[in-house]
C-alpha cells in the first residue's frame, strides 16, 4: 500500500554535524496513525510517499536515497543483465546443437 506521509516533528541531532530525525505521520486504512522516522535536515520535504503493508502498517519504508536506488540499479545490472545472457546462450546452444546430438 503506498500513501503520502505528512511532516509532523524534527528532533534536532546531538551537534551541529549530525543529521536529526524527520517525523512523518500517516493513517492506515484502519484510521490509526502512524509515524515514520528517518534522518535528514529539518528543511525536509513536507510530504513524502511511504509504502507499507497493510497487516503491518508500523514497518513502512520511505523512499530511499537517490544513491541507493543507483546502486540497486547498477547492482541488478551487473549481475542481472550477464545471467539473462548466459541463460539466453544456453538455451541457443541447447535447442540448436546439443539436442540434434
């Protein structure tokens, strides 16, 4: 289920240099409200789109960082794209020489 999460509270952090916590707030389809936590400046977005199962609304999960989705992408890249390949070889190699064999 993904909904839109609201801004809600920001708890500074320990010093100058440390990231504090951004507070959102949504309401599952049951209508109980929920909070999610996650670092970041207190000039935060006023909302943002949060996934969550619905049998289990406290675990839901903000959008990641730009480089994380980066390297999930390069990641199932690097070793996606070579397996489809060599799977793809194989079947060709099977269907048209070791099967005629």
């Amino acid at each position: 289920m993904t909904t839109i999460a609201t801004y809600a509270d920001y708890m500074p952090g320990d010093d100058d240099n440390t990231p504090g916590i951004v507070v959102y707030e949504f309401t599952d389809t049951a209508g109980t409200t929920h909070e999610v936590r996650r670092s970041g400046a207190r000039s935060a977005p006023d909302n943002i789109a949060i996934s969550y199962d619905p049998a289990r609304p406290d675990f839901a999960m903000g959008p990641g960082q730009p480089w994380v989705r980066t390297l999930i992408l390069l990641i199932r890249l690097l070793v996606g794209v070579p397996i489809t390949l060599a799977m793809a070889a194989f079947l060709l190699w099977y269907f048209t020489t070791a099967m005629h064999a």
